[in-house]
C-alpha cells in the first residue's frame, strides 16, 4: 500500500462529478492503516499552461480511459486539509461531467492505477450516505453542502 501525504505547495487541481441515478461517482480515500475515511470525485493537478478543462479531460482519459464532456460550468473551492497530520492545500475547479453512452454500464465499482501506482476504487456514492457518523467523509470537505443547493448551481 502506498502512503500518500499532501503536496507541500499549493496545488490546482480539476474534479469531475458524475452522476448515476442521483449517485457520485468518488473514489475511495484511505488512511495509513489502509481504513476508508473518505471518498473524493476523480480528477487531479492542473499542469503548468493548460487549462482546468484540459486537465479534467486528460484525467479522465488517463484514469478511465474514456473520453468525457463537460456539462457545467466550474465552481471554485479552496481546500486547506489535514491527512495523516499532513497539510495540503488545493485551489479546484469542480464541474460536472458526463461519460459517453454506456461506459461502465452494469458496474458498481471501477478500479483503476494512479501514475505512481497506486490501486484505486471508484463507487457511485449516494450524498446521503457521505459525511454521516459511521459513513465515509465527502472530500473536498463542504463540497456536499454546495452539492445540495437546489439545481446545483454552479455559476
């Protein structure tokens, strides 16, 4: 199992949110002893000179290996966090994507591999479930309660 710690600079980073019968699709979030303390959207860091729409593309495609399509507009969020005794700070751009007709139809789950290696699992989370005692956290923190304005508003 890989140990991950925050970045010890500010990252930009671009997160999709997809949606399946009013479920996300996040990936699991451990802690060292290998424990589900959360689940975050897929995405990742904004590379130097390209924009948040590229990079939410790449991600996707690099992760997934699917060619998704941008469906709002971004809402912004700074994240300050702690992992593991840790701090990580994050600018993100959060939009909401959409996957091509039938990828990963009849799957609950989807597991891929980071760049560094890392195993991931990837469920369809309903919001209900997130942020509850005895229930995983929703990363980034406050991201449900933008998620449960009505319409979810983005601009």
């Amino acid at each position: 199992m890989t140990t991950w710690r925050p970045h010890p600079h500010i990252r930009v980073v671009a997160i999709g949110l997809h949606w399946r019968d009013e479920r996300l699709l996040a990936a699991e979030v451990r802690d060292d002893a290998g424990r589900i303390k959360g689940v975050r959207p897929l995405g990742g860091e904004i590379e130097f000179g390209e924009s948040w729409r590229a990079a939410l593309l790449r991600e996707f495609n690099e992760e997934l290996g699917i060619d998704v399509t941008i469906t709002s507009a971004p809402l912004m969020l700074e994240n300050i966090f702690v992992h593991e005794g840790s701090t990580g700070h994050e600018v993100m751009f959060i939009a909401e994507v959409a996957f091509p007709d039938g990828a990963f139809a009849g799957r609950d789950r989807i597991d891929f591999r980071e760049d560094n290696g890392e195993e991931i699992v990837a469920r369809w989370f309903d919001l209900a479930e997130l942020d509850v005692d005895g229930g995983p956290s929703l990363y980034p923190t406050g991201l449900k309660d933008l998620l449960l304005r009505p319409a979810r508003q983005f601009v």
